[in-house]
C-alpha cells in the first residue's frame, strides 16, 4: 500500500483543507471498524487513512511534509550511518529501537470527526488494535416530527410519541412553544456501539394554524366583527380567546381597524413565566341587504351631517 498520504486520501497536492477534511469522512464512513467489524482490510485501510488524515489535516505538518522535512508517518527526514531515517530516542514513531508510537485516534484531533461521523466519541485505539476491544461510540440521534394545534402549543400540553422500539413516551410540550422548536429527548435515540452511550431523540413541533388567532411572539391577534349599530352606539361583545370567552367593551362611535388590547390573554411562556396579551381589531360588516328604512334614515342623516373620513 502506498505511504504517500495525498494518494491514501485519494486527493491532489492542490486539495483545500475542506477537499480533505471531506475525503477523509467519506473514507472513515466505508472503513471504520464499526462498519466493518470483522474485516482486517478495512481496519488496515482505516489505519493508514487515520494516519493520513493524522498529517494533513494538520496544516502545520502538512507545510513541513510538502517541504521535505518530514515522511509520511511524520518523523523528520533525519540520515543515519545505518540508513536508517526516523527520529531516535525514546518516543520515535518507527524503525529499529523505536520508542511507542502515537496514542489513540482521539489524540489526533479526530474527536470532532467521529462525533460527526457516528454521532459520539471517536475510536478509543486504532492500529494493531482496538482498545477495550473494540471502538466505542455514541448511539445515533434519531428525529420526529409532532404536530399540535396553535392553543396546544399556547399552552402548553402533554403528548404521547412512539420511540422506534415502540416505546411510547409522554412528551411534556412547555407552553410557549414556538413553530420549529427542536425538543431534545436524552437517551431516547438509536443504542451505542460497544457499549456507548444511546443517541438522542429529537422531537421537532410543528404548529398548526388557528382560523381566528395569529401569533406575535407572546401576543396574539385576532379579527373581530361589529354590526353598524354595534360602531355608533356601542356594545358588549363577546371575544374568544385561547383561555376562554370574554366580553369586551365597544365605545359608541368605535370605527373599523381599531385596536383593543386584553390584556393576559395572550401566550403563557414557561420559560419566562409570562404571559402576553391578545391584541382584537375590530371590523365593521355591513347587513347582507340594506333595507329601505336604514337606507332612508342614513340618506336623511347624510343631509343633514356632513363630515369626511378620509381627512
């Protein structure tokens, strides 16, 4: 097998440092021992893909390879009497008399990787072995989606999920919950490799719309209709909220597009212990048929009162 790192990665002299970070996961993901538990090629492979990565992920190693300065297992490019090249004393990484070499894979850097790659810790060992018998990782996340309705998610529910083991499981959604939201249940995802840790279950809400409520942060806002005589001469109306109807105050002469705030009728947020308002605008609607008395008494008044809206 060639010890030339660029060919073990199967990337040129001119790759970027991403053309060879994304080399080298897409190797360890066909390679890692994990994947391949019985296979001694792979390991092997691994092992060298590891040690190239080991070189030229690092840029400073990487500098010093390109100049000749060091091999391919990173020794300096010293001479000996005996033709032997590699650096002496205790800790050398080859050759005859060589100290020990480089520690596990999670000393190389790699720890970033594997927990990309599978989700947890990287190898506890590569090379002529596996120490503790075998690489050791985090189980894989797993994701869900939960719908609930808008009031659910205002205040806050209690929903049952299916784990895909087919546990179920009692979600508590806090109240304030917005759309998107990403719920993290520990423990709860696919089961470690070799004794690891379990993944993860992310749970992400997704928020069905109201027909009359539509939310602005921790407030809410809604549309509510008056009759004609409801404007002019005021009235009490009943508002539905998400806590339940109440009655509100129309002032006589109130015109459409105006605002009335209710105050803590709006959103509970468990994480501030707050609650906003709900902000109603109010809409005139006019009968379906203008009879002939309302249409005589608005023509007699129109004589007599004349005043423009859209001063």
């Amino acid at each position: 097998m060639t010890t030339d790192p660029y060919a073990v990665l199967g990337v040129s002299r001119t790759a970027t440092d991403d053309d060879i970070r994304k080399a080298f996961r897409n190797l360890a993901k066909k390679l890692h021992p994990d994947v391949n538990p019985s296979d001694k090629t792979a390991a092997e492979r691994f092992k060298h893909v590891s040690q190239a990565y080991d070189l030229l992920g690092d840029p400073d190693k990487r500098r010093r390879y390109d100049a000749g300065e060091i091999d391919a297992s990173g020794e300096p490019r010293h001479t000996y009497a005996g033709g032997y090249y590699g650096r002496a004393g205790p800790g050398a990484g080859a050759g005859p008399g060589a100290g020990p070499g480089r520690g596990p894979a999670d000393d190389l850097g790699f720890g970033d990787i594997f927990s990309d790659l599978f989700g947890g810790r990287g190898p506890r060992g590569y090379g002529g072995g596996y120490a503790g018998g075998g690489f050791q990782s985090k189980g894989a996340d797993v994701r869900y989606t939960l719908d609930v309705d808008f009031v659910e998610a205002a205040m806050g529910t209690r929903k049952r999920v299916t784990l895909p083991g087919g546990q179920a499981l009692d979600l508590n959604v806090p109240a304030g919950v917005d759309d998107g939201r990403v719920l993290r249940l520990r423990g709860k995802g696919q089961p470690g490799v070799s004794g690891g840790p379990p993944g993860d279950a992310l749970v992400e809400i997704t928020v069905r719309p109201h027909r009359r409520f539509e939310r602005d942060g921790k407030n809410i806002r809604s549309d509510l209709a008056i009759s004609i005589d409801e404007a002019v001469l005021g009235a009490k109306v009943a508002v539905e909220t998400i806590w339940g109807p109440v009655n509100l105050t129309i002032p006589k002469g109130t015109s459409s597009g105006q605002t009335f705030r209710l105050r803590g009728k709006g959103v509970r947020d468990d994480a501030t212990s707050t609650t906003g308002d709900q902000f109603v605008s109010v809409r005139i609607v006019l009968p379906d048929e203008i009879d002939d008395e309302l249409a005589y008494f608005l023509t007699e008044w129109r004589q007599k009162h004349t005043y423009d809206p859209r001063r």
